[in-house]
C-alpha cells in the first residue's frame, strides 16, 4: 500500500511509539545508553542475518511492528498487515537474487538512542553479488524499539550513503 507523506502517517509513526512506552523523555546513564544502543545495532544486524538466509517467515515476524514504513525515493510506503509483510519479503528476495544478489552487509556509522527504549541506527547498506562485486551501496536509517515481543523496526528511510543520522552533542 503506497501513501502519501502527511498525517496518516505520521500519525501511525507516533501511535507506534506511544504504545510501545517510548514517547517519554528519560534521562540515561552511560550504562543505560550503551546497552541500548548495542541492543539496537544487533537488531538491526539480525534483520541483515534474515535477509542473507533468504528468510522472509523470519523477516516478516520477529523485526517490524504492524504496521511499519519505508521512506525512499519512491515516496512513503506502509505496511499494514502480516500478510503484506510476508509478501514483501518473499518479493525483495526473489527480485535480488534474479539481480544476482548474495548478500547485503550494513556497516553502523551511528547509533543514536533517544531512550532506553528506542534509537535510531544509520549506516550504510552494501549489497554484493557472489562473486564479491558489488551491486550496490546506499545509506538507510533505521527507527527501532523495544517491544513486548523484543526490539522491532517501526521505520526506515533509505538516503545518501554520505549521509549519517546522529545526536545532538554526538
């Protein structure tokens, strides 16, 4: 389902967050914020796991929330149901591996955790072919939180990969 930039969306963004108890200031300690920021990189690195086994079941269940948003090139795009996650996964895949795609490897330029419960991990995506080339490199970012089901995806946008989204005094 393709949406248009504007209140609905925004909206979902921010009901997401208020119900997974992330939208209140708290101050952290180091130790907090290190073991948040280290839990959402290894979210992030466990969905790039997924994609590399070709695991869309995987994908689809334990790394977004219902429902979820992408923000590209191409404009907004959210991902309502269970189902069209599953779809979407299964379709990404198939149409990187017709491409030649082996793998793709995100390398974390910046983690910033805005609360214990959430943080925003940008870096850049790599993907290569089997033979080592690579077909593509692009910056993605990506807005993560704990959940009661453990740390998901509520958001990503892909961007330049000169690009780095950090924290103020970072």
């Amino acid at each position: 389902m393709k949406a248009a930039y504007g209140t609905v969306t925004v909206a979902t963004l921010f009901s997401i967050m208020a119900g997974s108890g992330i939208a209140g200031a708290q101050e952290l300690t180091s130790a907090q914020e290190t073991a948040t920021g280290m839990e959402a990189r290894q979210h992030v690195e466990r969905y790039y796991g997924y994609y590399y086994e070709r695991n869309p079941e995987a994908l689809s269940t334990e790394i977004f929330t219902i429902p979820w948003i992408s923000v590209g090139a191409n404009g907004v795009q959210v991902t309502m149901t269970e189902e069209e996650n599953l779809a979407r996964f299964e379709a990404a895949i198939a149409t990187l591996v017709e491409r030649g795609w082996n793998r793709s490897i995100f390398t974390t330029r910046n983690v910033c955790v805005l609360s214990e419960g959430s943080a925003i991990v940008s870096g850049m995506n790599t993907r290569t072919r089997a033979d080592g080339s690579i077909m593509s490199v692009n910056g993605v970012s990506y807005i993560v939180a704990k959940t009661d089901q453990g740390w998901r995806t509520i958001s990503f946008s892909s961007h330049s990969p000169e690009k780095v989204v950090r924290c103020d005094g970072a």
